[in-house]
C-alpha cells in the first residue's frame, strides 16, 4: 500500500509537471511561489500578538450593541423576528410593513440580503416604522459581524503567547492573491471605527517596540496606466499631484483646485471600477447616480485616457482568442464562461477577464517584494520582522532602535520590486498598535 501510495504520488507529479511546462507556468511556480511558501511559513510561525483584554471588552460591547439592535427590531415590528431568517424578513418587510419587493433570488424568494435592505433604507422616511425596523436590522447585522470577527480572533490566539498564527493559503484566489484562514485576517473592516477598533488589538509583541504598516499607493491603478501606455494617465502619477483630483480635473475638464469632493470621490470609483471589472450599472449604483449619469462619467473618463479603453478592450477580446488572461509574470487564469451560451455567466466572465491581469500582477509584485524584503532584513541581521499581509499591505514588528533602518529596507525592496513606467509609492506608519500604525 506504501509503495503504491509512493507511485502514485510519481505519477501525479510528472502530470502536473508536464501541465505547468505546456501552459509556461514552471518558472512561475519554483522562481516565486515556492520561495513565497518558506516567508509565509515564516510568518505563520511568528504570528501575531494580540492583546486578549481588549479584544474581551470589545466583545461585550459588540454582543450588548447587536442584543440591543434585535431588540429595537423587535419593538418596531410587534414580535420577536428571527432576524437571521429571509422568510421571516420577507414576511415583516413586505407584508407587515408594505414595502416593495426586492428582486427575487434563484429559488424564487425576494433576497433580503444587506445591499438591497440598504437600497430601501436610504429611501424610506426615517420617521417611518419601516426605516427604523430597517436601521435596526442593519445595525444587529453590523454588530453581529464584528463580533463573530472578534470571536474567531479570540478563539484563535494562543494561551501560551497571545499570538494569532493564521494560515496564508496560495491557491485560494484565482487571481494569486493570498488569502488568509483559521482566523481570516483580511475581512477586518478598515472604513468604519468598529473595524479600526477591530486593528488597534493588534500590539507589537514582548521585546519588540512597534507595529510599522507599510503598503502600495494605488498599486492596481499604477499598472493600469503602465500596461496601457497611457502617457496622459502616466503623467497623472508623475505630476506630484493629489492623484484622484488630478484626474477629475482632467475629465471634467476643470483646473484642480476646483475640483468638488463629490468629483474626486466619482472618479476615483470610476478609476477603481475599471480596474476591477465594475460595470456601468454598479457604478451608478456604487455613486447613487442614475445608470445614464454613470454612462456620461465612463465616456468622458476614456475620451480623456483613450488608451484606457482600447487596454482594457483588448484584455477581453484576447482571453476570448486565448481562452485565459495573463500577468505581466505570465500568471494565466482561464475563463471557460467567455464562450457561454449563458449571458450572465459570459458577462460576469468578462468583468474576470478585465480584473485578473491587473489584480493578479498586484499580486505577484507583492510576492516579490516580501521576497525582497525577507532577503533585506534576513541581510541586515535585524529581529524586526514581517508578521502579516493584508491585500497591499505589509505588517512588521519592529525591534527597539531599528525603526529607521528597517523602513529604509522595506521602502527600496517594495519600491524596486519591479520597474514600470510609473514609480511604485510606498507609504509607511508606525505605532504601538495596527491601527496607530497605519498612515
């Protein structure tokens, strides 16, 4: 049975040996994920500290916030509600309160899912006994994930050192993006002061001084204007300008120091958005405008970066010729939907296949950099080290008087990690908590 279980294993390694060569992917594999999986073991082993008292109190508070949420809830409606259930959610919005019907989800139901209960949230009068069944709903479902958040972080720190080991999982995202598990590190809200909160549990472990966050600026949008060619959206990055407001002024055709907020914040989800696949009708619905007003914003967005348009046209009419897209590294992702006779699916494939060149060299830069990075520190005979990565984000203990030596170390190796036509900006923050440390 050994020996058998041994050939087996042969076998199956001279497959997929011979598929990475067929499908050019071998360097791919031993020039960078392999070398990746020793600094994430690194990381997984060090893991990171915590401080239990806080994360204990927090957790009362969240628990006392989501049992007063349902109880509000229940107040409004009349009747203890089980809040986590669709049938009884459809029954009190849209027979007990009257609301209008949601869209229907593929077993016929209306969904009650938290995009569409804020949908009618944000129309409803907030004197109406719907509004505030709604707002209380919202807010248990707010609060129940932060707790059920802090929940698994306490379950997953260690007794003995108070630290968190989270595993780092390659093969997760398609794209190569790592992802975190047992706890996930990376679904801590960042927008909202609960989430922050969430961060600021996060200390530099005994014998170490401080948390240094170090992370890419606008890291998607960079490779966009470099893969594209682009010189007006190049020039954007080079002019030393807020980026975003630099942008709007040139789609809207204004001098900068004109620009609205509300024109900074549409065109900067317009530049996200293209970056990521978001179609016209998520924009609208992303900005509260009308898809028509969506429509206008995209047309005069590429009649200003025309290369743009014609980059990101060619991604998916060459994963239709191909059948996959690839990163600047040669990472493919393939996308059998592109040929579906389903226009959902055939849709959603093509959203894929404008997003996977760009996040998926996002990704192999950043595995490049910690490859940087690790040789930098392992070079330097430092003890600071990196503990954590977060989408963009690099996390390192800092051992005390190191501060200054290890940030000009991680700054050169993310900011060298690889040349594009637009310099890669690294932005770094220190504290004595995850939340202090970030910039």
């Amino acid at each position: 049975k050994f020996l058998r279980t041994v050939l087996l294993i042969r076998l199956l390694a001279s497959h997929f040996a011979s598929t990475l060569d067929d499908r050019k992917q071998t360097g791919l594999m031993t020039d960078l994920e392999m070398p990746i999986s020793r600094v994430l073991r690194g990381m997984e082993d060090v893991g990171a500290a915590v401080d239990m008292q806080r994360l204990s109190s927090m957790l009362k508070q969240f628990s006392a916030d989501a049992e007063f949420a349902q109880n509000m809830a229940w107040k409004v409606a009349g009747n203890s509600v089980n809040l986590q259930s669709p049938k009884q959610l459809q029954q009190i919005l849209f027979e007990h309160f009257g609301l209008k019907p949601t869209r229907r989800t593929k077993n016929g139901s209306y969904t009650t899912n938290a995009e569409a209960l804020q949908a009618m949230y944000v129309k409803l009068d907030p004197e109406e006994p719907a509004s505030q069944f709604l707002g209380a709903l919202l807010k248990h479902r707010e609060t129940n994930k932060l707790k059920q958040i802090v929940q698994s972080l306490i379950d997953a720190a260690h007794y003995d050192d108070r630290r968190i080991h989270t595993t780092f999982e390659q093969t997760i995202a398609a794209t190569g993006r790592l992802s975190s598990a047992d706890p996930n590190l990376q679904n801590i809200p960042n927008r909202n002061a609960a989430g922050r909160e969430i961060r600021a549990a996060f200390i530099p472990g005994e014998e170490f001084e401080y948390l240094m966050s170090c992370d890419y600026s606008q890291v998607e949008l960079r490779i966009m204007a470099h893969a594209s060619h682009d010189k007006t959206l190049i020039e954007a990055f080079r002019s030393g300008v807020d980026f975003h407001k630099y942008v709007a002024s040139l789609v809207y055709k204004i001098p900068v120091e004109q620009v609205s907020p509300d024109q900074r914040s549409h065109v900067k989800a317009m530049s996200y958005g293209l970056a990521y696949g978001l179609s016209t009708y998520g924009l609208a619905k992303q900005l509260s405008i009308s898809p028509a007003e969506a429509e206008m914003l995209k047309n005069k967005y590429f009649d200003t970066f025309g290369n743009v348009h014609d980059y990101l046209e060619s991604l998916v009419s060459k994963a239709k010729e191909l059948g996959y897209t690839e990163t600047m590294f040669g990472r493919r992702r393939y996308f059998p939907q592109l040929s579906s006779n389903n226009r959902a699916s055939r849709e959603a494939a093509e959203r894929g296949a404008l997003n996977a060149p760009i996040q998926g060299t996002a990704a192999d830069i950043m595995k490049l950099a910690m490859l940087r990075v690790d040789l930098g520190l392992r070079e330097a005979k430092v003890r600071s080290r990196v503990i954590l990565q977060i989408h963009d984000e690099l996390i390192l203990e800092i051992s005390h008087g190191e501060q200054e030596q290890v940030e000009n170390i991680v700054r050169k190796a993310m900011e060298n990690a690889v040349n594009l036509d637009v310099p890669l900006n690294v932005s770094t923050g220190v504290g004595v908590d995850w939340q202090l440390a970030a910039h």
